[in-house]
C-alpha cells in the first residue's frame, strides 16, 4: 500500500482551506467580543493596526487609541450579571401584530408600564427607540446603555437603523451583555424568546427588585 507524503497531507482542496480560514477567524472575532465586554484591552491593542481609522456605532471618527479608551470605560457598563434587563423593541410595521408600534401613545403607555418599577433598580437598557432610551434612562438613577445612533426620524423621535452594519454589531454585543442580567423584562419580542425564557419577568415585576452588590453601596 502506498503512503501519502508530508506533501501530499499538507496539500488541501481551496474550499476546505477557506472553511477552515473562516472558523479561525470567526473564534478569533469571538474571543475578542468577549475581552472587549470584560474591558481588557490587550486583544484590541494587538489586533489593531496602529494607523487604524474608524467610527463609533454613533457615527463618529475614531482611532486606534479612541477604541482602547472606550474598551477600558465601557466595561463598566457591560457588568450585567446584577442589573435589571430592559429590552423594547419598537415594531415599524403596523400589521405584525407586535408592540409597541411608532405611535406615540403606545410608546408613552410602555413607559408608564416599566416605570412603575422604584428608580433605584439598576438596568441595563437594550431599545431600537431614542425616546424609549431616554425616558427611561431618566427614571431609573443607574441606568446603562451602548452608545449609538438613532440615524432614522420618524413618530416618536429617532430609531436605529436596522440594516445599518454598525447598529447590528452593538446590538450583538448588548444581547450578550442582556443575556447575563439576572432578569430580564421583555417588550416586542425576540426571535428567539425560549433562550431567555427562565430569565424573563412579567407585570407587576415582582422580580425587578435585585439585591445590590456589595461593591455598588
């Protein structure tokens, strides 16, 4: 029987070599994900080139040092695990069945409804809608959020852009961070619900009141 050579071993079809290429780099994009919610800062720092130039998901320029610097400051945000989940989504369409819509009564009824809640929960706030953001943000005294543009004007004030590429990746990153939260409080919907559904609390949100670390007194 003839062996195959070190040659012939290393030797592998195109397609296979890009599959492979692809899941490296979809684990390396991962693990950086995950150093950037802890706030180290290392992995930016090496993965960036040092002329790199870009932007914040709110549109404006940043560099290489910018990146760093919002790595390190908004690691403060991300530590959920003892928050409060708040998560609206404010449905565009008008037959979906969803709500709240863009009207400005339903966005103003599920304000009302979350705010029933003492202003001392601490939350993490996850919405698509600016004035959703912003009530609530000045109701609950230690509120966080990720910065980002609300591009798209329409009732209601302004809405992330869906399609936008920079609006998905923080909506990524603020998914994993809801999804350490210890609850969760849910208004129009997940694709996937069932991931969060032990998680989730209802009206009276009896399970709004958390216990407050040690090192938050």
């Amino acid at each position: 029987m003839r062996r195959r050579t070190r040659k012939q071993e290393s030797q592998q079809k195109p397609e296979e070599d890009l599959e492979f290429q692809k899941t490296l780099l979809a684990g390396i994009e991962d693990d950086w994900l995950m150093a950037r919610i802890r706030g180290e800062t290392e992995s930016t720092e090496r993965l960036l080139d040092e002329d790199y130039y870009g932007s914040t998901s709110d549109g404006m320029p940043q560099t290489k040092a910018d990146f760093v610097r919002f790595v390190a400051d908004v690691s403060g945000c991300l530590l959920t695990d003892f928050r409060l989940g708040i998560r609206v989504r404010v449905t565009e369409s008008m037959v979906d069945g969803r709500k709240p819509r863009r009207i400005q009564r339903e966005l103003n009824d599920t304000v009302k409804g979350i705010i029933r809640m003492p202003w001392h929960v601490p939350v993490f706030v996850v919405t698509d809608s600016e004035y959703i953001q912003q009530m609530l943000a000045s109701h609950f005294h230690d509120a966080r959020f990720l910065p980002k543009r609300f591009a798209s004007k329409e009732v209601g004030g302004g809405y992330i852009d869906r399609h936008g590429a920079a609006a998905m990746r923080t909506f990524l990153t603020e998914l994993i961070c809801l999804s350490a939260c210890r609850k969760i409080l849910n208004v129009g919907g997940f694709v996937n619900d069932e991931s969060i559904w032990e998680k989730m609390i209802w009206p009276p949100y009896d399970g709004a009141v958390v216990p407050v670390r040690a090192s938050q007194k």
